[in-house]
C-alpha cells in the first residue's frame, strides 16, 4: 500500500516512516525538515501542512498519518488541527465541503492527537488542537464510512527530543512519574505500533480515539480506612 505520512522527519512520525517500510509498504513523507530515512521505497518532500496549495497532486495514498505538529507555538491550531484537516481533505476526498466523496484509494486515516486533547492538560492552544483532532476525527469516520475508517492515537508522554526539558529534570521527571502507573513513558516506536495496529491491521474499529498514556489520565486515589 501507499502510505502518507505527515511530521515524518522526526520523533512519532520518523518511527511510523520505519515501520511502514518495515512491512513492505511505499511511504510518503510530508516535513519541513530534511528526511531521517533514506529508502527506495521512501520519497520525501518538504511541504508545510498549513499551506494546501503547495501539495503535490501525483499520488493517491491509500493510509494517511497526520503526525506533524508543534507544541506552545503560536501555530498550534494551523498546525496540528489545520494541518490535519488539510493534509486529509485534499487526500481522502473527491471534490469539496460536505459533498466531497471518499478517495477511491483510501482506506484508512489516523490522526495523531494527545492527551491533552482528553483531559485539557498543557498549553491552552494545544490542548484545543488536539481535542479539535479528536471531533475532527468522528466527523472523517462518518463521512468516509462504509469505504474506510478514520480513528485516532492519542500519546501520552513519549520519549522524543521535544520532551527533553523535562525528562532531563530530575525534579519535574519525578513528579510526572509520581502521576504515570506504568512509572514510563513510552517510546516513539511503541507509538508507530499502535498506529500501523490501528491503521492497517485493524478493519472494523472506526470513529475512536485512543488514549495511550501509561494510565496517566485515569489515575485514581481511592482513600478508605485500613
């Protein structure tokens, strides 16, 4: 299969390029940084997601990953909600607006949200974009229903160069394990899996987010006498 990947130059979006090269398929890669990965099955283009009129029109992906974003950036929203929405309308869809019709390619979207876009947490604007992600994808499950599915991956802390400020603090990295049960965050590479699980494996789930976290986010202190 052909396979877009958006944000594939570094962290979640690298790892999810080397897995899908992994099992064989033909990727796609949308950044505005140089390729991490070099194959002869990978093309890779430097393309700003914010800006629809510089997308190529000589592929038809049938697996899209909307992974690119920034994080407490006044780009927040063009780039991770716009971005996103971009990025799939032009490649899932036959025409515009409401009466657009599934691609005849297309298969499967995943979009990369958080969890902040479950729980409200971090910068106020990310938080909006990736909650934005999160309704933006039930409304792509319906509109591409019965031909494809679209869901969503929502990450936790993972381990990636972004998160280095805090993860290199002993102090702030004890109080975020202090909140995390599995006392780990996971790795850009345990993310790519779920989302070739959930983009590729899967068939059927469609419409849902999911929140993978360590339990962060349903973390519970249950307080009763002994």
């Amino acid at each position: 299969m052909q396979v877009l990947i958006t944000g594939a130059s570094g962290g979640i979006g690298a790892a999810c390029v080397q897995r899908f090269l992994d099992e064989g398929h033909e990727v796609v890669g949308f950044d505005l940084l140089p390729a991490a990965v070099e194959h002869e099955r990978y093309r890779h283009l430097i393309i700003d997601v914010r800006e629809p009129d510089s997308f190529p029109d000589d592929f038809e992906p049938q697996v899209i990953v909307n992974v690119a974003g920034t994080q407490d950036s006044a780009d927040d929203i063009a780039a991770n909600l716009c971005g996103t929405i971009n990025v799939t309308e032009r490649y899932a869809f036959a025409g515009e607006g409401l009466a657009a019709k599934p691609a005849p390619a297309i298969k499967s979207v995943v979009n990369v949200g958080s969890a902040s876009g479950h729980t409200g947490s971090e910068f106020p604007a990310y938080a909006a974009s990736k909650g934005g992600i999160i309704a933006y994808t039930k409304n792509l499950a319906n509109r591409l229903a019965p031909q494809a599915i679209a869901n969503s991956v929502d990450p936790g802390g993972v381990i990636t160069p972004l998160n280095r400020c805090v993860m290199e603090d002993e102090h702030l990295w004890a109080q975020i394990m202090e909140l995390t049960p599995l006392k780990r965050w996971a790795t850009a590479q345990e993310i790519a899996e779920w989302i070739y699980f959930v983009g590729v494996t899967n068939r059927f789930m469609t419409g849902q987010s999911l929140l993978i976290d360590g339990g962060e986010a349903g973390r519970t202190q249950f307080i009763w006498p002994e």
